[in-house]
C-alpha cells in the first residue's frame, strides 16, 4: 500500500511538471500561425532625444585626481567643520587668541589606491569672502554661478605623493599626510589663511595635482567612514603655572570633485548616449499605436528593447549597466537643443528659457548589463502597463546605472522593439 502511495505522489509530480512546461513553452509553428492566439508586431521608434542631467559620481564615497576615458579631475573641495570634535568644542579662530600657541598641525587622507607614476598634491585654502561654496549642482560647465576657485585660492603646503608611498592591493587604508609646522613656513600659512575663519569663512580646503596625472586616483571622501581630518597640535595657557598641552581634531564637513567630463561631440547626438560624468541621459519614443487596437486582457509574453554598443571606452574588464525607465511627465518639445534647458514655451530661438527635468515613474525601471556588445532589457511589464492604463506616456529613458563608473561612455544603436503577445 505504501508503494502504490509513494508511486501515485510520483506521477502526480511528473504531471504538474509537465503541465507547467508546456503552459510556458511556445511553438515555433503557432507563431507563424495567424489564426493562433500567439501574435508579433514590431513598435517602431518615433523620437528620440539626448540631454543633459547634472553630472553623478553616484554612491562612491571618493575624491577623484588626474585624468582617465577623456575625463580630466580638476580639484576637489573639502569643506571642514567651524568647531573641533572635542568637548569643550574649539572653533579654528580660538586657535589664534593670545592665550594659545600652535605648535603643528596635519592635514591628513585615506587611501585604498596605488600608483605607477608620482606627482605633487597642492593643498589650497579658498579665500572667498562666501561662507558657503557648496551646491548639488557644482561642476565643470555650470560654474558660471560660482567663484573662480582657482583665482581665489591659495597655497598652503604641497607634498609629492611617490608609488613607493602606498601598498598596492592591500586589504587597509594607507595615509596621505600634510605636516604643517614654523620651521617650513607653512604653519604662518594655515593660521593666516585658514584658521582666520571670520576673514576667510568658507573654511574649505581645495586640492589639486599641481603635475600632469595621467592616472586615476582618489582619496576617501566625507561620505566615507575614513573622511578628511585636520589635527592641530597646541599649547594652552590656562594661568600663570598651567599649561595644557593637547590636541585636536577637525572633520570634513562637505566635499566634492571638480571635474571635466568626457566632450559631447555630434555623434553622441545620433545615438543612445550615456555616461553619468557628464549627466547623459536619453528619452526615446516608441509607436505604440497596435496596443491601443487591442483588446485591454491580450497579455504580452515577451518583448525586448535590444541596444546594440556602438562605441565605448570600456576596457575588457569594465561592466556597464543600463537602466530603462518609464518618466511621469511626456516630452513636449523634441526640438530643444540646449543641455539643461528647454525652450518649448516659445520654441528654440525663444530667450524664456526653462531647466527640463524628467521624472521617473517608480512602476518600471528595469537595469540589465551589456554583454556581447549588447544589452537586452525586458519591457512587457512596461507595455502591459501601458495597455491597462497604469503608464500614460510612450516614452522611455535610459540612462547609466548609478553603479557605473562617472568616467565610462557608451554609445548605442536602437533597434525597434519586437513584441510577443497572447490574444484572449
């Protein structure tokens, strides 16, 4: 009895399995039967449109120098906090008061990098009369709104970073130090330009290979848990017999890099462009006019937005990932030329000139890497959508996925989308 039990749950397996297969599985002959409930059309493209968002280094927690993939790092800014971690707090102009005398002071970075060649890091104190030269929006081609950071710097101590310096591949962080001490000079220089924070109030440091790096290295950012610090060595006198001899230590506040992205010449224009340094993005526009003629419970089986790369600046070892997404608002103009700005409201040559901005609808955003020179991303989710009513636009963006490196470019070629679809 217990024999027949075990071999009749068998079969029932084998039946489930069976019938689960074939309901999935899509023959060959009943596509190209017409009178089949199986059916492909081909959703030809309409528009499209290349534009620029504001530049993403995305989640990683660095500061980038030198020059990689046509991208040239500027400097970077690290702005440090008014008052010490200390208890009771000291503000870096305390620092100057009769009653205390500073002996040293380091300036110091943590590095997970290595190099092949040597150069020199300046460290600069900005001495803008602004308390504020932070913004989200900072970056190579939209500093018309900000200071010139290079006019109004200057130079508090340099030091010439060497490959012996670092350990390659090591699983710890090696220190990048700037000594600041009366015997050199620039102890004078970090009181005078730096520690003064009333004359100087941004308390930002900006650093900068002062030498041509044809290499890319970076320095833990403050949105790591090994951010910039500055240490101040001190004496201070507390009466006539006591002195206290200590320390203290300041934090990086904001930073960022400033950098030159990769150029967008007229070819990135006539194809599906992405690189997050220079804020590519595209929209393109699809004829979905076959899915109003159906009927809204035809469910679609499979469709395929398929990219082919037409050129790239990755290297063999380099992955790529592509994010497509549905956007809120529709394109109203295609015709805007302008990065960042749309002049829809009174066409090209008009002077009104409004900041675009396309929102991604959360209900489909689908990533998948190029593999093969290719990357295939799966949207019947997207035109199931569309069909019952849950998206109200034909367009799609695509951008790079924030996991990407800012310095990679991609250029893609559009095939039409072929889609697969179950009449009721």
């Amino acid at each position: 009895m217990f024999r027949f039990i075990l071999n009749a749950k068998r079969l029932l397996i084998l039946m489930i399995f069976i019938m689960s297969c074939s309901e999935e599985t899509i023959i060959y002959d009943e596509i190209e039967n017409k009178d089949s409930t199986i059916q492909t059309s081909t959703l030809p493209q309409t528009n499209s449109k290349l534009f620029q968002t504001y530049p993403q280094f995305s989640t990683r927690d660095k500061l980038f120098f030198g020059s990689i993939k046509e991208s040239e790092n500027l400097y970077s800014l690290v702005q440090m906090t008014l008052f010490s971690g200390n208890i009771p707090p000291v503000s870096l102009v305390d620092l100057l008061a009769d009653s205390i005398q500073v002996d040293s002071a380091m300036v110091f970075f943590q590095t997970e990098d290595s190099l092949s060649t040597g150069f020199g890091l300046g460290l600069f104190s900005i001495t803008t009369e602004n308390d504020s030269v932070f913004s989200d929006s900072l970056n190579f081609y939209t500093q018309s709104d900000y200071v010139d950071f290079i006019s109004n710097s200057y130079l508090l101590n340099e030091v010439y970073l060497a490959p012996e310096d670092f350990t390659p591949d090591s699983t710890g962080l090696d220190t990048v130090k700037i000594m600041f001490s009366e015997e050199d000079g620039s102890l004078s220089n970090l009181k005078e330009y730096f520690l003064d924070s009333d004359t100087y109030p941004a308390r930002t440091f900006m650093l900068k290979n002062t030498a041509t790096l044809d290499e890319l290295f970076s320095l833990e950012s403050n949105e790591s848990l090994n951010g910039p610090k500055m240490r101040v060595w001190y004496k201070a006198i507390i009466d006539e017999q006591t002195t206290l001899d200590t320390f203290i230590t300041f934090f990086s506040q904001k930073d960022v890099s400033v950098f030159s992205p990769p150029a967008i010449n007229d070819e990135d224009f006539n194809n599906i462009s992405l690189n997050s340094g220079s804020g590519l993005r595209s929209i393109i526009e699809f004829d979905l006019n076959l899915l109003d003629t159906l009927s809204r419970n035809e469910m679609f089986k499979n469709s395929n937005l398929v990219l082919d790369v037409e050129d790239s600046n990755l290297l063999e070892e380099d992955d790529f990932y592509v994010i497509i997404s549905a956007i809120q608002d529709s394109v109203q103009n295609w015709n805007f030329t302008s990065p960042f700005i749309d002049t829809s409201e009174g066409g090209e040559d008009s002077s009104s000139e409004v900041e675009i901005s396309y929102t991604i609808d959360p209900n489909f955003i689908v990533s998948r890497k190029i593999e093969d020179n290719q990357v295939r991303i799966p949207i019947q989710a997207f035109l199931q959508g569309y069909k019952n009513g849950l998206f109200q636009h034909n367009e799609l963006m695509i951008y790079s996925a924030p996991v990407n490196s800012p310095f990679d470019k991609v250029k893609l070629n559009l095939n039409a989308i072929e889609v697969m679809y179950v009449e009721p």
